[in-house]
C-alpha cells in the first residue's frame, strides 16, 4: 500500500488517484526539459489505463517552434495506435497547452486533459480562451485543471527564477 516515492525523495505515496499518477509521469518529463535548459513542460498520453507516450519540451534544443511536450507526445501515440485519431485517450500536461497545442488535442480527438498548473498569458484551455470547448468545432475535450498543481507550478517558477539569477549574474560580469 505504501512505497517509496521513485527519485529518492522518502516520502511515501498515499493514496493517489489515477490522475496524480499520471500527473507525476508528467512532472518526470519536465523535469528532463530542466535537465536541458527547456522551460520544464512535460506530459504523458495514456490509453487503457497505460502511458503509451511522452512528451518534453525541446524548442530550443531542436530550433523548432513545434517542438512542445504535447506535440511530441501526440506523434508518439499517434505512431504507436497506427492513427492519427487519439481517441480513447487522455493527455497529463503540467501547463496548460497553448494555442498550437490546443488545437493540436482537438484534431487529434483526444477525450480528455488533465492540466497541472494553468497559463494566465498563453493558455487555451480556459484561461485566455477555450480552444478545447469551442462548440463550434467537431470536437470539444473535457479539461481537468489544478491536479498537483503546486508541484507544477513550482518547477516552473524554480527554472524562471533560476534563469533570472544566471542572466543578472551575466550583466553584472559583462559590466565589470
């Protein structure tokens, strides 16, 4: 019933729902885009109860614009199913998917999202608009928002202070 966490952290997992499971999964992938200097974004689709795809940020890594978690996980399920549709499916993100990705879930018929931490300045699944559930397109996706929202937040707010702190250091070595 009890175990320890994966990382080594010695907290011990109580009770998580089906959601927060795959939210961690999604947490594991933004903590690579970190490792590699991305904004830390990831996510993980899952069908039938099991992750059949991953996804990290790499725009800068890749020098492409499309390069965002929830489009590199969208190709890998797509290739796995042998479909474009993705139906069946639902996509764990830590941030709320921007326009691209928004209308990359819709296309790909996804059932459902589960967003850890929403986007105030960039989000379409509700916060600057609702690209998910627009009934004017064929498909709407249900949204789940603030699942583990703390722990998503945090990573993003840990690298964008981190990277505030290397470019002042910067400066002030350029000034001297």
């Amino acid at each position: 019933m009890f175990g320890l966490e994966s990382g080594g952290l010695g907290l011990f997992n109580r009770g998580l729902t089906q959601d927060e499971k795959f939210m961690k999964a999604a947490l594991k992938e933004a903590r690579k885009a970190y490792k590699i200097d991305e904004v830390p974004i990831g996510c993980v689709i899952v069908c039938d109860g099991k992750i059949i795809a991953r996804g990290y940020n790499c725009r800068n890594k890749d020098h492409c614009t499309l390069s965002h978690a929830e489009i590199i996980a969208i190709r890998k399920a797509s290739k796995k199913l042998g479909d474009w549709r993705l139906e069946g499916c639902t996509m764990y993100v830590t941030l709320e998917p921007c326009q691209m990705c928004a209308g990359a879930l819709v296309q790909a018929r996804i059932d459902r999202v589960v967003i850890g931490a929403m986007n105030p300045k960039a989000g379409c699944c509700g916060s600057v608009m609702n690209l998910l559930q627009n009934p004017r397109f064929n498909h709407q996706v249900e949204i789940e928002q603030g699942v583990m929202k703390e722990e998503c937040s945090a990573i993003l707010t840990d690298f964008f202070r981190e990277l505030r702190e290397e470019r002042r250091r910067e400066k002030e070595e350029q000034e001297e």
